[in-house]
C-alpha cells in the first residue's frame, strides 16, 4: 500500500504538471494568435497610409499617441472609385472661411459619414466629416476654419483609429472608423507603439517615436515601425499568465518610389 500510494502521487504529480504545462502552452498560443491578428490588421492599413492623399501639408497619414489611458495608433488613406482613379474634387472658385458647401469637378466616391480633406495650394488643409453629396457638390458636417484659393483640393479620407482602453480588465483594443462608434476589436492587448524611420543621417537612419515628434516630417519617412503587446486573456493564475511583444514593418503606399 505504500508503494502503491508513492507511485499513484508521483502519478498524480507528473499529470498536474503535464496539464499545467499544455495548460500555458494553450494560453501562449491564444496569446500570439491574437497580436498576430492585431498587428496584420495595423499593418495592412498602415501600407495604405497616405495613398491618395497629398505628402505635404498638415495632414499626418499615419500617427501614435502613448498616454497613461492607454496607446493609439490613426490611419489615413485616401478612397478609391471602382476605375482605380483617387477620389478628389477641384474647386473652381475661391471660398471664405465657413464655408460647408463645396462645388467640384467631381463628387464622385465621396461617402456621407467619411472624412474629407481640404487642401488648399499653400500646403493648409483640415480635415471635416462630410454631410452630403451631388454629382458637383460636397457638403462638409460643419464650416471651414480658413479660406480657400480657387483649385484647391477636396480629398475622400478613411479614417482608422485603434486604441486600447486599459480601464477595463482585460484591456481591450478598440477599432473606430471615421468618427464613428468604438468597436470592440481584439481584448488583452496592453500596449501599442509606433516609430518612424526618417529618411535622415542614414544609412544608420534616424529612428523617432511618433508619438514625440511634435511636428512629423511625413515626406522623409521611410518606413514605420510597429510594436503591440498583448497578455493572456481569461480567469487565470499568474502562473499561467503570459505576455508577449512582437514587431512589425510596413512601408506607406505614398511613400514607394
């Protein structure tokens, strides 16, 4: 009998260790499935960043914040219509500060509820939720903060924004298009960073957190890098808790030679 009780103990031992084991294998596996998700969702939009949209001016296509309420990372890229050609209008007449209503050579692809950039020829723009749409016309949500020459440009925006809301236990990413309604996107990921390689004092390139660079110089980004941290999701032990951190590389469309 105590022979008997020895080995049923080290039996018993060797299966709680087993089961523990596959147990942190299972949630490390979860883990990784789920940055890998979210990363290949950011970095898919982020190699359309700017495309469609002007290099200059104060639109930034692709930015980071890092702040104690948790990281956020906003896409930028211009719509498409079905012939591949950029969605855009040009005005033919100047417009006063205020002005919501736009007449252009095209409204084609403008979508209500989408953002719209305004461009004018001396690299000033804002960007304003647009209202309505005609055939020559474009309505914005709300007037312009500055005037605009004749020619300027009014250009169709997507707009994404993920960010992480660590209030909540797990913490949750959340993926906002256009102004719309928050929505839940992925849970457990703790942290978002994003850093652009410059196109300055390379070959060892400099290297700046979005999220610093006070003024961005989009034109001589050559490359961001993005880092997201996720953690286990679930009730579990701390000893099974895991967290992990990968990094991805993506190339703006804008900026390809």
């Amino acid at each position: 009998m105590g022979i008997t009780g020895v080995v049923l103990t080290s039996v018993v031992q060797f299966f709680a260790l087993h089961s523990h084991t596959m147990r942190e294998h299972t949630f490390r596996i979860e883990t990784q499935q789920a940055l890998r998700g979210v990363l290949d969702a950011i970095t898919r939009d982020a190699r359309l960043a700017g495309a469609c949209l002007p290099d200059k001016g104060q639109l930034v296509a692709l930015s980071g914040q890092d702040t104690a309420d948790g990281d956020s990372v906003t896409i930028r890229t211009g719509l498409v219509r079905n012939d591949t050609t950029c969605v855009r209008g040009t005005t033919n007449q100047a417009y006063a500060a205020g002005t919501s209503n736009f007449t252009v050579d095209n409204a084609q692809g403008f979508v209500v509820g989408q953002m719209a950039y305004v461009y004018n020829t001396n690299d000033q723009g804002e960007l304003i939720e647009v209202a309505g749409v005609g055939a020559t016309t474009v309505r914005l949500a709300h007037g312009t903060t500055q005037s605009y020459f004749s020619g300027a440009t009014l250009y169709a925006v997507d707009e994404r924004v993920y960010s992480i809301d660590t209030d909540v236990t797990p913490p949750l990413l959340y993926l906002t298009v256009n102004d719309g309604e928050p929505q839940p996107f992925a849970a457990g990921i703790t942290e978002l960073q994003v850093q652009y390689v410059l196109d300055r004092n390379c070959p060892n390139c400099d290297i700046e957190s979005a999220s610093t660079l006070t003024t961005p110089e989009w034109r001589l980004v050559n490359e961001v890098i993005i880092t997201a941290t996720a953690q286990t999701v679930g009730g579990v032990v701390d000893a099974d808790q895991t967290e992990l951190t990968q990094v991805a590389r993506a190339k703006p469309r804008n900026l390809l030679p």
